[in-house]
C-alpha cells in the first residue's frame, strides 16, 4: 500500500511541475521583455 501511495505522490508531484512551468514560463518571457 505504501509504495503505491509514493508513486502517486510522484505523478501528482510531476504533473503539478509541468501545470506551474506552463504556467509561470509566459509571465517570466512577459518580465524580460
């Protein structure tokens, strides 16, 4: 039960990275320009 808890903490954890990157990467290019 354990090890399936942590891989689906990981998945989570990795897809909310990717949501945060797509999501701050056009405000950071908005600030530099």
């Amino acid at each position: 039960m354990e090890l399936l808890i942590k891989l689906m903490l990981i998945s989570v954890i990795r897809v909310l990275t990717v949501f945060l990157e797509q999501a701050i990467k056009p405000q950071i290019r908005k600030v530099i320009t």
